[in-house]
C-alpha cells in the first residue's frame, strides 16, 4: 500500500531534493543541533503563539490534522478561519514570499477541500512584524505542477543529482555545511 507524503517534505524536495535528504537524515536528532538560530526562534514563537489569541476563539481551528487521498499528502494546517473561510500560515520573520510557502498552503488547502471545507482565501502571517501577505489561489497548472513534483519526488535518485542547476538556492540553504555536492 502506498504511503502519505508529508506536505513539509514535499516542500523540503520543491526547494532541493537534497535537502530533503537531510532533514530525513537529521529529523530524529535534537532540532537545535541543525537548525539555523532564527528557526529555532520561530518554532517557539509559533509555538507560544499557539496559546495566545487564536487558541480562545471558537471561529479558529488550529494544527487540524489533514489528508488528500487524491495526491497522497498529509500534514496539519495551522489556522483555519471558520467565519471568513481563511488559511492562514504564520511564518516567524517572512521577506519573501517563496514558491514553497505557496505550495505549503496549496497542498493544504487542496486537503481541506477534499474533506469538504471551503476555502476563500489563503495567507501568510509574518510574526515578527506582523504583515499578512495574500497568497493567490491555485491555477489548473499550478495544481499540475504540484502533481507532477509528487510524482519526481517518488522517481527521485539521488545519486544522479546535479547541484549546479541549483547553485542560487544553496547561500540561503540551512544544510550548506553539511552537504558536499
Ligand atoms: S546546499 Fe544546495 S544542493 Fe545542498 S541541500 Fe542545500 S540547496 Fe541543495
């Protein structure tokens, strides 16, 4: 039987598939060994911020378990506004926007719709400054795409990966030290 793919790992290969090489490889070590300083931060921040505001409020569902069936993903939403019909994903300190904080809230909003929720808008919520950025629905080709990534990352192989199509991406890679490609 096939298996789920976590939404963050499928982020994780969107970004490098080497990188998700290395979170596999790392995840059961203790988290601040590896992970960059403003990570770690965030991850508390986050994770303070679950106790805050949102937790009292009953239009708020947070850390919702969530599946597709049809792409075979799975993962857990952050926030979900009932009244309004809003994901929202809280970031600790958002610059930019990235192809993989889109594609987080994709994936997750294709899951909700599948177990019958609506969804009206998606964002992003940067802690540290307090911004809300909007993320546009996905296209039929942005839902193509996200299928086929699904699909390169279980034909992925390793042993044939060429880093220099992805030189860019390695100065803002938190596993640079670690990764001799
Ligand atoms: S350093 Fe570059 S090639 Fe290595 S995991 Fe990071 S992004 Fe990928």
């Amino acid at each position: 039987m096939e298996s789920y793919i976590p939404i963050s790992k499928l982020n994780d290969f969107i970004f490098c598939p080497m990188s998700l090489y290395f979170h596999s490889f790392y995840e059961n070590y203790d988290q601040k060994l590896y992970h960059e300083k403003s990570q770690v931060e965030g991850k508390i921040k986050h994770e303070n911020i679950e106790e805050g505001r949102y937790s009292t409020a009953k239009r708020f569902i947070q850390a919702l378990p969530i599946y597709s069936q049809k792409y075979n993903l799975m993962g857990k939403i952050d926030i979900y506004d009932k009244e309004e019909k809003f994901l929202i994903e809280r970031k600790n300190k958002v610059k930019k926007i990235y192809d993989g904080y889109r594609f987080q809230l994709w994936a997750q909003m294709f899951c909700l719709e599948e177990m019958g929720l609506e969804i009206k808008k998606l964002f992003i919520h940067s802690l540290s400054d307090n911004k809300r950025y909007e993320i546009e629905k996905p296209t039929g080709q942005n839902e193509f795409w996200l299928a086929q990534n699904i699909e390169k990352m279980k034909n992925f192989d390793l042993l044939n990966f060429n880093r220099d199509a992805n030189l860019n991406k390695c100065a803002r890679c938190i596993y640079r030290e670690l990764c001799n490609q």
